[in-house]
C-alpha cells in the first residue's frame, strides 16, 4: 500500500491556528478575571452582600489569571514546535 507523507507545513500551520486560539482564549480569561474582581469590588460596598462573596469571586479571578498564563504558555509551546519543523 502506497501512503502520501504528510504536508509538514499544513501541520505547522493548524499549530500555528491552534497557538493564536489558544491566545485568544487567554485574553478571554483576563477579560473574566477583570469583570470578577470588579464585581467583588462593587460587593464589598454592598451591605446586602454575603461575606463570602468577595472572596470567592476574587479567588475565582485568580483562577481565571492563572488560566490565562497557562494558555499562554501552551500557545508559545505550539508556536516553538511549529517553528522548530521549518
């Protein structure tokens, strides 16, 4: 059986489309960490709040910052490879 080897550079390019929506997602999570920490900042001169709602929202918005960095270091990791199989 005859098999065609792959398009090395069609892969290096869906890496690359894979790395920017991996970078797009990070902004996503900034963008969410923000709103969370804007939220728990309006909360916290709202009586009527729950005490446990400004940490929790802020413990969440971290979760989100931390997300973001990951995201972001995935899609350098993405990009190195692709370059790499130049």
């Amino acid at each position: 059986m005859v098999t065609e080897s792959p398009d090395v550079t069609s892969y290096d390019a869906e890496l690359l489309d894979r790395a920017e929506a991996l970078r797009s997602d990070a902004e996503l999570m900034d963008e969410y960490a923000r709103r969370l920490r804007a939220t728990a900042d309006t909360l916290a001169g709202c009586p009527a709040a729950p005490e446990w709602s400004r940490p929790t929202l802020e413990r969440q918005a971290a979760a989100c910052a931390t997300a973001a960095e990951q995201l972001r270091t995935a899609a350098e990791a993405l990009r190195t490879h692709a370059a790499a199989g130049d």
